[in-house]
C-alpha cells in the first residue's frame, strides 16, 4: 500500500512525516486478506472481555466494517497495530502525532472516534499476557492486576466528553504506561513509578523538618505566579523568569509557596541547615485519577497508604521519593469556585501545589466537555458547573492556578495538611 495513495484518499497529508516511519516495513508485512482484529468475532470477545458497554460495542462493529470496507483505511490500521505491537523499537512520541479524530472525521466521519480504540484491541490479549506475567514475576494481587486491566472502559465517559472518542494520546497511554508493568489501579486512585515533572525542588530543614519549594532556573512565570504558556489568556501584569544559584554552602532561589504560587522576591538557604529532598527527574509515585465519582477524601487517604505500602513490598528495587500528581483536580482555582468542604479541595490541601503548564480553558473543558460558544446552553447539573456558569456570566473568565502537586513519603499524614500547616516563617502564606 503506496503512502502518498493513502494519505492522499483519506485527507490526512499533514501526518507523511510520522507515517513515513516504518510504513513500507508495515506494508511488506500485511497478511493479506481480512485482518483478525476486525473481525466481528474478535471483537465481540475483546470488548466482553473487557465489559465495555453494549452501546460502545456496536459503536465498535461498525468502525470495524467501515475500516474493511475501505483499503486504505485498512493498511493504515495495520501500520498502527505492527507498530505498536509486532516491533520493540517504534517511538512512543510518533503515537501522539499520529492522524487527531477531527483529521480521520474527513474519510470516517463519526466512526473516527472509536479508530484507535480498535487499535488497542488488536494487541489487548499481548497487553494482558505481559500485565499478568508481571503479576506472577513479582507476586502481585490479582485483584490489583485485574483493576488496572480494566481500567480503560472507565475512561470511555471522559474520552467521548472531551475528545469525542478515544485519541491517539489515550493509545499511547494505555499501551505504554497503563500496561507497561510500573502503573497500578490500587482502589480509588492509579499510580505509575515516574520521574518528578515538575520544575522545582525541595528541601527539607535538619532540625523542623519543615519543607521549602524553589523554582528551577528559567522558568516563565505570570505576575500572579503561574506558569506562563501558550495556553494562557490573561497574562495582566506581564511576566518574570525564575533564577536558581547554587554554591557550595547555599541555594538561592524563588519559592513556591505551598498554596501553588512561586514569588519573585527570593530566599537563601544554607546548605548547613537545609538538604535537598526532591528534584526534576526523581522517582516518585505519579498520581493518576480515573474518572467515575467517589473521590472522597477518605477513599483517597486509603488508597494513598495502601499505594505506600504496596511498591515498597512488590518493588522493593525501585525506590522513590513520595507521591506527585499533575491534574485539573489540583486547579487551585477550584477553591475559589467550591466549597471548603468539597472533595477535590481537600485533596488538593494535602499537597504541596506548585505551578504546572497549563490551559486556562482546562477547567471549562473538564466541567463542560469540548469547545462552546454558547454560554446560556452549559449544563448546570454539578456544583462545579453552576460556579463556572456564574462567573462567565458575569464576564469573568477562569485563570488555571497551579496544577501540580507534590507529597513527600515522610510527610503522608492524610487529614493533616501538612505543608500549609508546617510552613517556615519567612514564606507568608494564607491557608
């Protein structure tokens, strides 16, 4: 199947570049024929094994015949199932540039959606075989096994609310992170063995125990203390660049206040007093969030400890610094629009917060779905959606605050907000 024919009869041009990688290895591979995963059989047996619902399930079917139907979509089926799962050396960043939803729309139209779900159930039953010799290798419960297994279909709300189906993030995520052996469903919450992401560091004193958080050096800031980015609609006030010096008795910095703020007056700390605890590239525990309600501050709290104790006992070889997590959910913004009382603002009052890159329609997305232009239409069901309402109707716009968040291993005392309640003298912050 010649590149140029198909990219030509299925509208997606833009996407030679990537495509072009591997493409006429996948070809000279193509089994000929009808392939497997799109047979009805198939994936009738995957979807009920994974309990997708009903309704998706004939969603499903009919992106299956309407890709049969049509050669060209066929071979590019195949290119993205011998990528992903016939060779061990194809980059994981090309999934995330392969053809959007909105590009495959043109020849697919609304069976697009569902493309790349087809995808991920053409390699489910390797995916499963490799999750549950990891099970079997490191003697992992296989109720955990089965809950991060089936994880997927909880996402199915989320994905069609905000992307309209399953995207080829969503792919390279499920393939490479949910069943990549590191990231564990352990009741409410998700957890992956990661690198730290954020752009700070941390230190803890000798004697208080007290934690300070210091930007990186060259980091873009709003002049409310927000990261900058291309996302950002309201930059009043302009912006500042962070500086970091570091000699061999002290570090010299911007803190970032436990609230989510970095502040552009700076701090000394003496290396004989203060020692580095966290820093980009550490391993810590990745939060993750699945979807579906009932995150109570208790439920998490369990989840939290039992996640403590679990990859000490299942991965005693991979150490890690504590647990961080870069969400909407630790949109700081959420505790001016809800109650003190709310769920995702107790959960995010056990963090450090920190400023993540962020979107400032990240909010409006998450509460309302995809784009709208029309704001007297927005649905008014949750708390959250009717705070959002009254502030743009009042002209006001959403400014995403922070983002991200940290929580030291030694500092896990879930109940007791320990970084607002343990600040040093010299950081003002307002709980």
């Amino acid at each position: 199947m010649n590149l140029n024919d198909s990219i030509s009869a299925l509208g997606i041009r833009n996407s030679i570049d990537v495509l072009n990688h591997g493409w006429e290895e996948a070809q000279e591979c193509f089994p000929g024929g009808a392939l497997p995963f799109l047979s009805e059989r198939f994936i009738e047996s995957s979807c009920r094994y994974l309990n997708v619902p009903s309704e998706i399930l004939q969603q499903v079917l009919k992106c299956a015949r309407s890709i049969a139907g049509n050669k060209y979509l066929t071979g590019l089926a195949w290119y993205f199932h011998y990528s992903l799962f016939k060779r061990d050396d194809y980059p994981q960043k090309n999934v995330n540039m392969w053809p959007s939803i909105a590009a495959l729309s043109e020849s697919m139209r609304e069976d697009a959606g569902l493309f790349y779900f087809l995808i991920f159930l053409s390699g489910l039953e390797k995916l499963v075989e490799y999750m549950n010799n990891v099970g079997e290798r490191r003697s992992i419960p296989s109720q955990i096994i089965h809950d991060t297994i089936f994880e997927t279909v909880r996402y199915f709300p989320t994905y069609f609310k905000e992307t309209g189906g399953f995207p080829p993030g969503s792919l390279r995520f499920r393939v490479y992170v949910n069943f990549g052996g590191e990231y564990f469903v352990i009741g409410r919450l998700a957890y992956h063995l990661n690198a730290f992401k954020g752009k700070l560091r941390a230190f803890r004193h000798r004697k208080n125990k007290c934690v300070v958080a210091i930007s990186e050096d060259g980091v873009r800031y709003l002049s409310n203390g927000q990261r900058d980015g291309p996302g950002r609609l309201l930059r009043d006030g302009g912006t500042w660049v962070s500086t970091l010096t570091e000699t061999d008795d002290a570090i010299e910095g911007h803190p970032i206040l436990p609230t989510g703020e970095a502040v552009p007056e700076q701090v000394r700390l003496t290396k004989s007093e203060w020692f580095q605890v966290l820093a980009p590239g550490d391993t810590v525990l990745e939060i993750h969030i699945p979807g579906g309600g009932g995150m109570t501050h208790e439920l998490c709290g369990k989840s939290l400890k039992a996640a403590l104790d679990f990859f000490p006992r299942y991965f005693p070889d991979r150490s890690f610094s504590g647990l961080s997590c870069i969400s909407w959910i630790l949109d700081a913004e959420l505790q001016e629009l809800l109650s003190s009382t709310s769920n995702m603002v107790l959960f995010q009052k056990e963090f450090h917060l920190f400023p993540a890159l962020s979107d400032d329609k990240c909010l409006l997305v998450k509460a309302f779905g995809q784009e709208f232009k029309d704001i007297s239409n927005l649905p008014r069901e949750t708390k959250l959606q009717r705070a959002l309402y009254e502030k743009l109707a009042v002209g006001s716009y959403p400014s995403s605050k922070a983002g991200g968040g940290f929580l030291l291993t030694e500092d896990f005392h879930w109940g007791a907000q320990v970084y607002l309640n343990r600040t040093p003298d010299f950081l003002d912050v307002s709980v």
